[in-house]
C-alpha cells in the first residue's frame, strides 16, 4: 500500500493487508534462515559470539559488571544496604 492508497480503505482493510503481509515476511525470513542453516549475520545456529566482561566499572557499589557480546551490552550494578555501608576504593 503506497501513500495516499489507505485513504480509499477503511482502517480495517488496512489492518487486514498489513497484517498479512508481516505474516507474509516472517514464515519467508524464517524459512530462508532455516533452509540456509545460518542466522541473518552470517553465524550458523550453534555458533556463539565470544563475551567479555570487565568488572569494577562503577564506584560505591559491591559489585558492578559490563558483558560485551557483539553489539550487545548488559551493565549490572548490585548494592547492599545503606550507601554508607558500600564498599570504597
């Protein structure tokens, strides 16, 4: 549906159409992933991309972490108690 085309259809056609066309993509994308036996960046299904982690990034905290794997990252931070009972360089 190009702009301008959903003014002639009422909303729920619109939803309709475009509902089955992502319906449409996804049973495709999934059939090629799996017919390829690789992910969409390249990796087969049980490749795992190597993770780094550094820890003791954040001050005033008893534990703190950052992991890297690829483009994604995940910081955990844990305190325990009262601030004043943390844990300082």
């Amino acid at each position: 549906i190009g702009e301008g085309d959903e003014k002639s259809l009422s909303t729920g056609t619109v939803r309709k159409i475009k509902s089955a066309v992502a319906a449409a993509e996804s049973r495709i994308f999934r059939e090629i992933v799996f017919e390829n036996k690789n992910r969409v960046d390249g990796r087969a299904f049980d490749e795992v991309r190597p993770i780094s982690v550094s820890m003791g990034i954040l001050p005033d905290t008893h534990g703190s972490a950052l992991f890297s794997r690829g483009d994604t990252q995940v910081m955990a931070a844990v305190t325990v108690g009262h601030p004043l009972l943390s844990r300082s360089a």
